[in-house]
C-alpha cells in the first residue's frame, strides 16, 4: 500500500525543522564586540545605579494654629484659588455666615496669583495688615 502525504502535516514539519534551527542557532551565536568580555573575567567593570525614585528631603513638621475660642467679631476670609464651582461653593458659605452668624466679618477674596500652587504676596500682606484671625481656602473637589 503506497503512503499518502499530506500537504498540512509535511508544512508543519518543515517548519519545526525551520523553527529549531533558528532556535539552536540563536542560543549558540554569542558577541565579543564588548572588550570587557572578551578578556574575560580579568577586566571586570562595576557600575553605580542610582534610584529612580531618589530620596526625598526629610519633612519638618509644622503645628497647626491654635483653634478660634469662638467666631464672633472675628475676621474670617473665603479665597477662591479659580477653581471652576470654588466660587458657587463660597458664595454659600458667605451667605450662611451673614444669615447665622451676622457679627463674624466675613471677606471673600479670589486669589490673583494664578491657582493654589502658586504665591499671592498681596494677599498674604492684606491677612497681616488687617489681622485675618483665620482663613478658609476654596480648593476645588
């Protein structure tokens, strides 16, 4: 009886054939195009890695300003940073203060500086000069 050949299987062989030759040829192939490694162990180099991720400054721990006894006849400033519904939110906040606590004088100021990451000297200088007793930053959600 003749044997029949499949075209399928004689295609699957071939490239396996193909496929290990490939393979036994790339593990054997090896470079000396380093002269570090051509001469063998004699001419080791050492590197220094540095971190990715570095090392942060320590942090000095600042306390916090000591709580209002009380909010009448103090002065409290609403700063807007411009985040987008900061004002909104303000607003409330300043109408809540005059509707229930009519004698706390409440300023609501927007920040000129560019956003919270950045500095208002003037601002700063305007809580010095009329004695802010606190303040309440609108940072957005």
């Amino acid at each position: 009886m003749p044997a029949v050949e499949d075209p399928i299987m004689k295609f699957r062989i071939s490239a396996t054939m193909i496929a290990i030759l490939c393979l036994g040829l790339f593990c054997s192939f090896h470079t000396t195009n380093n002269p570090a490694q051509a001469q063998g162990k004699a001419m080791e180099q050492k590197i220094t890695v540095l971190s990715p991720r570095g090392k942060p400054p320590a942090i000095q721990l600042k306390p916090m300003a000591p709580r209002l006894d009380t909010l009448e006849g103090k002065t409290v400033y609403l700063v807007n940073d411009g985040y987008l519904g900061t004002d909104i939110l303000l607003g409330e906040m300043l109408a809540w203060f005059k509707a229930n606590m009519p004698k706390v004088n409440v300023l609501y100021k927007p920040m000129t500086g560019g956003g919270f990451t950045a500095e208002d000297p003037a601002l700063w200088a305007e809580f010095k000069e009329k004695k802010a007793d606190a303040v309440i930053m609108g940072m957005g959600h």
